[in-house]
C-alpha cells in the first residue's frame, strides 16, 4: 500500500514538472515574439512624444535608353487596300530599324487600328413630304498602325529619325529618354534623403534637448521626370533629302523625398 502511494506521487510530481516547463516554454517564447517585434519601425506602443523630420536626396545619369513611336497611315476604298499601303510602309521601317541593329525584342506594335470613313451628302427637297434631309454614304476605311522602338544606342536616334522619314513615315513622336535600371539609381537617391533626415533629426534633437529613441514611422515620395527632345520636325519625313538631326540627350534627375518620425524622449 505503501508502495503504491509513492508511485501515486511520483506521477503527480512528473505531472506538475511536465506542465510547469511546457508552461514555462510558452511564456518564452511569447516574450522573445514580443521582444522581436520591437525591431520593426513602428512596432510596440505607439510613442507620445514625437518629431517628424524630411529627407531629400537626388542623382544625375545620363540616359541610355531612347523610345520612339511612329505611325503608319493610309486610305482606302476597301480595308485590304489600306491595309497594303500601310504594311508597305510598315515594311520599310522595320527592315531599316533591324538593319540598325535594333533587337525584334525592342520594336513594339502598340495600336493597329481599322476605321469605316463617311461622306454626308445632303439631299435637295423642294416638296412638303421630304425624306430626311441627307445620309452617309461609305467612301473607304482608314488604317493605322503605331511602332514603338527602343533605341539602346542612344547615339543613334539622329539616323533612326533619319531613316524613318526615308522609309515614308511622317508620324514621329520623341525620342523619350530614359534609363534602363532606373530601380538602382532610385535607390541611391532614397539612401541619400535617409542620411539626410537623420542628419536634420539629429541636429532638432541637439536644439530642443531631446534625445531620438526609436523610428516610429517612414514614408518616401518620389519625382522622376524624364527629358524629351524634339525632333519631328527635324526629322521631315516627305521622303525627299533628309538630314539626320541632332538629338542631345541631357541628363536625367532621379529624386527622393522621404519623411521619418521619431519617438523622443
């Protein structure tokens, strides 16, 4: 009997050991979760005391990248015969654009299109019951189909401007410069505004006695404008003599506006 009761409390001592680590593990790990959540901007209890400061940081690149777009147009009595005169068109810039080296990855149809065109004839009614007082009548169709091409030579786009008028296109619209990995240089920019609103928090800490503790919040904003250059009429485009026109290209500014708060104490 004796025996038996000292097994009974064994299993109850095994028992209450078992539930006070498995309980003691719990708490753990809930405190480590809490203690880790401190390390994201913002985590934790919101600060009372706080101080918004402004960033901005900005970069210069030269593009490397020129897009521009043209358009082909024709009419005619029927779809088909447009469609020829445009595909002829057509035809002749793309064989020049790749005979430039331009990729088939980097010539784009961006619209084809396809239009019925009317004439309105009035009609002459001398009598009290006239008919309606004209119709329309079909005459033809239009078609149109417009080419994006990205240049990745940009000292090039005076020729392929050059070319496309040869080719008989006079709808010409850029070249829009650009920059192929603009995501790296935005990221410079940002880097920049960051150490620049540290550096203003630091100094508005110094001037009103606080100190920063933590950053409770972060926005950015962003501005990237992009160059054009004009060119079409430069580039002509009656088919005739055409010089190739001179295209600078200019820099491109990527900028950064960013916006920390900080809890202070």
């Amino acid at each position: 009997m004796q025996n038996e009761t000292l097994l009974t409390h064994k299993y109850i001592i095994r028992a209450a050991l078992s539930l006070l680590v498995a309980a003691s593990l719990f708490f753990a790990a809930k405190i480590i979760t809490e203690v880790k959540s401190y390390k994201y901007i913002g985590g934790g209890v919101l600060a009372s005391n706080a101080i918004s400061v402004s960033g901005e940081g900005e970069v210069f690149a030269v593009p490397d990248i020129a897009t521009i777009i043209f358009s082909a147009e024709s009419q005619g009595k029927t779809v088909a015969m447009a469609q020829k005169e445009v595909s002829k068109k057509i035809d002749a810039a793309l064989a020049f654009l790749k005979n430039s080296g331009i990729s088939d990855k980097d010539i784009k149809t961006t619209n084809y299109s396809a239009y019925p065109r009317y004439e309105y004839n009035e009609v002459v009614c001398l009598s009290l019951n006239c008919p309606r007082p004209g119709k329309q009548t079909l005459v033809g169709y239009d078609v149109t189909q417009t080419i994006s091409v990205k240049a990745r030579d940009t000292d090039k786009v005076g020729a392929i401007l050059e070319g496309l008028a040869k080719a008989g296109i006079t709808e010409i619209s850029g070249p829009n410069f650009s920059i192929d990995d603009e995501e790296k240089l935005k990221a410079e920019a940002r880097k920049y505004a960051i150490a620049d609103a540290k550096e203003k928090a630091a100094a508005l800490a110094g001037d009103l006695g606080v100190s920063l503790v933590r950053i409770i919040s972060f926005s950015e904003a962003g501005n990237y404008p992009i160059y054009y250059a004009k060119a079409l009429e430069s580039a002509g485009g009656n088919g005739g003599d055409v010089l190739a026109p001179e295209i600078p290209k200019g820099e491109n500014k990527i900028s950064s506006n960013v916006t920390i708060t900080y809890e202070i104490r």
